[in-house]
C-alpha cells in the first residue's frame, strides 16, 4: 500500500474526458500526470477506444489501478445517521436501507457505502450511501476493459471529490467544489463528514456559481461559511478570475486543481475516508496478478541470503 503504488483517475465529462495519474509512494502523494481528450464523448465507441488506447501508448499510462468518476447526476447520495455502536454490522444494515432509498430495484443497481470510523463515546455516524443504476457502469467497464485499461472502481463525482478533499487537507475547514460542463454546473459542499451536492443548468448565467453555493449552503442547512475552500474546476475560462488553492501533492502544478475530479478519482485506493466508495462489485473489479511480484520476492529473499552469508563469513573463517 506505500510502495510506489500508481493509480489512474478518469472523469467523465459532457463533452470531454480527463485522466490523472496519481503514485503513493513511501505515504507519499504525489501527482505524475494529467491528460485531457477534448470532444471526447463525441465520438464513436471506436474512435474513443483508439483516442484512448493512442494516449497510453503515447504516455504509458498505468493501467493496472483505474477508478472511474461518473457525473453526479447519473446516481443518489444519501446520508443517513446509525447508532455508533452498529458499525461492525454497517454492511447487513445498510443493505436495508438502499431497499428503502433506491429508486430503482435492487437487482437494477450497484451501491456502497463509506462511514467515518466511530471515535471513543460517540453515539452516532453518518453514513454516506452511493447507489447507481447499473445501464449507466456496465458500458464503462466493458468499454474500458475492451480498451485495455479494465476499470478496478468506480464512485459519483461528488463523493469521489469529497474523498479526495478529506485525504488531501487535514485541517477541518469546509470546502466547496464546483464543476462547470457546457450545459451544467456540478455543486459540492463538504464539512467533515456531511455531505451537501446539486446540480443547475447553466444556460450561459453568470450569477450560476454563487446561486449555487446559496443553494448547497441551504442544503446543508448553514447560513454562510466564513474562509471556506473553494475549488473551481471543468471549464477554466469559466472561472478565470478565480485562483485556486494549491493542491498538497508533489509535483502538482499550480492550475492542477483546475482539473480536481480526475485527481481525486486517482486518490480513491490510497487512503480511508469517510467517502471512500467502490461501485464495481468486486467480482467485477480489475486485480493485477500477484504471481508478477514472485521475481521481486525471490530477488529480495536472494538479497537476504547473501547478505546474511557476508555477515556470518568472518566469525566463521576466525572460528576455523
């Protein structure tokens, strides 16, 4: 988990795909790269399957560790509040409540859930639950294994944001993302472990950003956020006045946030968080072959080996 593991963040826009790479190394993150296909959902399933097997080529993007973010509208996140004390039988119990909260059968969907770890004496958690109907996953992953990068998850766009804001910043200061499309603007508040998301059409308004954060602010039932973060991303010329803060990764550029969701798509498998969410069941996850690590076990035990053999070598000689 902190050797030098990379891992690959798709978004899927509108109009356009954008992928980041992320490596964890030593507990150490750190951003290697970001690619944007422009017009890219325009295309035919071919030419996309070309367009993406071309930038791998080109740029030999890991494709062993990849986590897909789905637009936000194309599932439900619910938040729901459960007994502290309930948190080892999380699975059984939320398994009742998406039969209550889908909109759609339960044979019809993909779900998961992420809670914040109980701390000593508290009497409640909160449970974030993520539902999708499975028409809108089962193409990416057959897409995306057709294609030579086989997906290993997936999350909304929203909750993968919020996992990527909770792992990056430790301080507890609220933060605001918004996601600007051609047509719509994604809103997503996160505070801890609540969790506020809309969508809004946005039909060239150039009054949409702060109606939105109005409108996340009341769904999240707070008057105002004083010093709150806000992270501007998607189309840059939207927010051309607007400066973004630095993301605390190595090597990351300082308009890297311009391309928030990908990265925090990549930061999925790296670390825990109250948000963490895998969509894909896991018999349908991509799982790199353990049997490739054998010439490194058996490279590190000969190391070993002689290692130990030089250390023993002397006493031994002066002993004969």
């Amino acid at each position: 988990m902190l050797f030098l593991r990379s891992s690959t963040g798709i978004e899927i826009g509108e109009t356009d795909l954008t992928i980041a790479v992320a490596r964890n190394s030593f507990g150490k993150l750190r951003l290697v790269s970001l690619h944007r296909l422009d017009a890219f959902m325009t295309f035919g399933e071919e030419e996309r399957k070309k367009t993406i097997q071309s930038l791998l080529k080109a740029t030999r993007i890991p494709a062993g560790r990849v986590y897909l973010s789905l637009p936000r509208e194309q599932g439900i996140v619910r938040q729901v509040q459960l007994p502290a004390d309930i948190h080892k039988r999380l699975p059984d119990v939320v398994k009742i409540q998406v039969e209550t909260l889908s909109p759609w059968p339960v044979a019809e969907i993909y779900w998961d859930f992420a809670a914040e770890a109980p701390k000593k004496d508290q009497k409640v958690i909160t449970v974030t639950i993520v539902i999708v109907p499975r028409v809108h996953l089962d193409p990416w992953i057959v897409f995306f294994k057709s294609a030579g990068i086989p997906l290993s998850g997936a999350s909304l766009s929203s909750v993968a944001q919020a996992h990527g804001i909770n792992i990056l910043w430790k301080e507890p200061k609220p933060t605001i993302v918004l996601h600007r499309e051609p047509s719509y603007m994604e809103g997503v508040f996160v505070n801890g472990s609540r969790l506020a998301a809309l969508t809004a059409p946005s039909a060239e308004n150039t009054a949409l950003p702060s109606i939105l954060v109005d409108r996340l602010l009341s769904t999240a039932k707070l008057q105002s956020v004083e010093d709150a973060r806000l992270i501007a991303c998607g189309d840059s010329e939207a927010f051309a006045a607007h400066s973004n803060p630095p993301l605390p990764l190595e090597d990351a550029k300082p308009d890297a946030a311009n391309q928030f969701g990908p990265v925090a798509a990549a930061l999925l498998p790296f670390k825990e968080s109250a948000f963490k969410s895998n969509l894909i069941p896991p018999e349908l996850r991509y799982r790199e072959s353990r049997m490739r690590l054998v010439p490194a076990f058996a490279l590190a035990a000969l190391a070993i080996l002689m290692g130990s053999a030089v250390l023993v070598r002397e006493p031994y000689q002066n002993k004969v």
